[in-house]
C-alpha cells in the first residue's frame, strides 16, 4: 500500500478502472453460474428479515424468543396454506379465463378502433390508426399468451421450482432459528467499529424497505380488487393483484395500472378508461397518504440511481434482482455516506480511548 500511495493518481485509478470492471464481470458470471442456488438463499434472506419483524414484536411483548419463533412460523405456514387453499384456485382459473377471453377482447378492440376510425373519417380528419394498433395488440396477446403460459408451466410442470420453493422454505426456517449466530460469524470478518455499523445500515434498509413495500402493495391490492369488483370489472382478482404485485417494484405500480386499463379497454373501452381513474386515484391516496407513514424517506436516493439499481439488478438476478436493487443501493449510499461522515473513524477512536482508559485504570490500580 505504501508504493501504491507514492504512485500518481492518474497512474492509480488507471489502474482500479479496469481491476474494478474485471471483478464485477467475474461477479455476473458466478451469480449466472449458481442463479439457482444464488435465488434460493437471497429468497430465504429476505423472508427471514420478514418474518423477524413480527418476531420482535412479540418478544417487545414479552414473549420468549423461541415460543414467538414457533408461533410465528405456525401463523405463516396456516396463512400460506390458507391463501394455497382459497386465493390460489381463483388465479389460477382467471389465469385460464383470460388466456381463452383475449382474443375476443382483441377483436372487440379492432371493432371499437373500426368504429373511432369512422368517426374520425367523418370528421374529416385524415388520420389511419387502425392497421398500427391492430399490430401492437396481436404482439401484446402473443407476449401474454407466451407469459401466462410460462407461468402455469413453471406452476405445474417444472419439478425444479418445486424442489426450489421447499428448499428456500427449509433454509429460511434455519435462518429464522440461527440467523443470529450465522450473522454474527459474517461480521467477525469485519473490525469491531465497522461490523456494527454495517449490520445496524443493512437491517434497517432491508427490513425496513421490504416490510413498508409488502404492507403497501399488500394494501394496494385489497383497494384495488375491492373497488373492480364494486364496478364489476372481469377477473377482478387477478387485476387487482397483479396491480399490487408490480407496486413492489419501483415504477412498477404505473406499469401494471396502465397494463391492466389496457385489457379492460379492449372489452370495453369506458370502462377500461373507468378503470384507469379509479387505480389511479387509488394509488395516489395509497402514495401520499399511507406511503409517507410507512415507509418516509426510506432510501433517500436519486431517480437517476434507482434506475441505474435497478437495470442493474435485472442483469444479475431477473425478478429478485429487481426486488433487491434498491435496499441495495440504499445501503450502498448509507455506508458511504457514515464513511464519508466520519463515523466509523468517531467509533474507533472511541474505542481506542475506552482501551487506553482501561490501560490507564488496571495500571494505577497495579
């Protein structure tokens, strides 16, 4: 380290540039190598920081810790094997209905264009939409059909994501069990003043971020296929979940509204276009009035960044990537900004004059 620092700084970052870029390639190809044994265990992370936080709170309640483990692993498996038994079904069958329902909405779609298109012509306004539309919308049913078939073959047919799904529940029970020892083993590798501070940053933007965007996009879904029902709109409830399932992801809750309008829209025009105001109404009460309570000014980070984070962790992890970038990033900024603030350097110079305090004290009392 001594040479590098007399080294000119051109000559350094030179230097870092392409050691930086060599090591991040080597990083996508590991994560590409073991994709599924990389998505089994962040999975089981993540659903360990979830479950530790109602865990807390019974042991903020007074409850020992292994009866409030027990009792909350009880209470997640009765809800998994109750949303297994009653909401799974239902997808499952609106899955099938708008596989076999969306031709006919596409050539409902092409009628209502034909109609607009003459009373364009009418108008005498020379404008042809018809053979573009009809274009994007055959591409849209191929892309759904191609997605919606994927989805139950993975669901039924691939015997690997079964074996996946039971190990990351397995390996996620050990985690909530010994995720302390298994942690605090990780961190011995960090010096004392570091290792606290990155445990207390990662905690609180992992667990505080997934628990704010699950309770929002939990929320979201209920308002959301209560209100399409309310307006009869077809396959409500999966409409409305797949709206709260795109909210988890940033920008996303724009994208499944839009997508969702769209389909509606080919059916019926003004209620689609009905559809579209209700969502978004929602999601604006849901943004402005429940977000801020939740979740505030979690990570802080610019637009710019999120993006960047999150076209990132596309490349490297697909979904999970996407839902993992910006607690990511979060606490990347964090860790950078105590650095930068001194932290770390305030801790360990505390720490140095406990030690020489100590000294001081055993060797007067000698």
């Amino acid at each position: 380290m001594q040479t590098v620092n007399k080294w000119p700084r051109w000559l350094t970052v030179g230097l870092a540039f392409p050691i930086v870029i060599l090591n991040g390639w080597l990083l996508i190809q590991v994560v590409h190598y073991f994709q599924p044994l990389v998505s089994v265990f962040v999975s089981a992370v993540l659903l360990a920081f979830v479950l530790d936080y109602p865990i807390q709170f019974f042991q903020s309640r007074g409850v020992q810790r292994n009866l409030a483990i027990g009792g909350v692993l009880l209470l997640a498996v009765v809800i998994l094997v109750g949303l297994g038994l009653t909401l799974l079904p239902l997808i499952i069958q609106q899955l099938n209905e708008l596989v076999n329902v969306l031709p006919n909405w596409i050539d409902s779609g092409v009628q209502q264009l034909d109609a607009f298109q003459n009373w364009i012509a009418t108008q005498t306004v020379p404008v042809n939409l018809s053979s573009l539309v009809t274009q994007v919308l055959e591409r849209l049913s191929n892309q759904l059909q191609s997605v919606t078939g994927k989805i139950l073959g993975l669901a039924f047919d691939t015997i690997g994501v079964v074996v996946n799904v039971v190990l990351a529940i397995v390996l996620t029970t050990y985690m909530v069990l010994n995720g302390d020892r298994l942690w605090d083993g990780v961190y011995q590798w960090f010096p004392v003043n570091i290792g606290a501070k990155v445990r207390e940053i990662l905690r609180e933007d992992f667990h505080n971020y997934f628990i704010g965007q699950a309770t929002l996009g939990a929320v979201l879904a209920l308002t959301v296929t209560l209100a399409f029902v309310a307006l009869r709109v077809p396959l409500a409830l999966l409409f409305g979940l797949a709206i709260g399932f795109f909210s988890l992801f940033p920008f996303g809750t724009g994208i499944g509204i839009g997508l969702v309008s769209l389909l509606v829209a080919l059916e019926n025009f003004w209620q689609g276009v009905e559809v579209l105001g209700v969502a978004v109404a929602i999601d604006q009460i849901n943004s402005n009035f429940i977000a801020p309570r939740i979740l505030g000014n979690l990570t802080g980070l610019n637009p710019v960044w999120v993006v960047v984070s999150l076209l990132l962790g596309a490349k490297l992890g697909g979904v999970l990537g996407l839902l993992v970038a910006i607690p990511t990033a979060s606490f990347i900024k964090d860790i950078a900004d105590s650095w930068r603030a001194g932290e770390f350097h305030r801790v360990e110079n505390t720490e140095a004059d406990s030690g020489r305090v100590e000294g001081e004290v055993v060797v007067t009392n000698s």
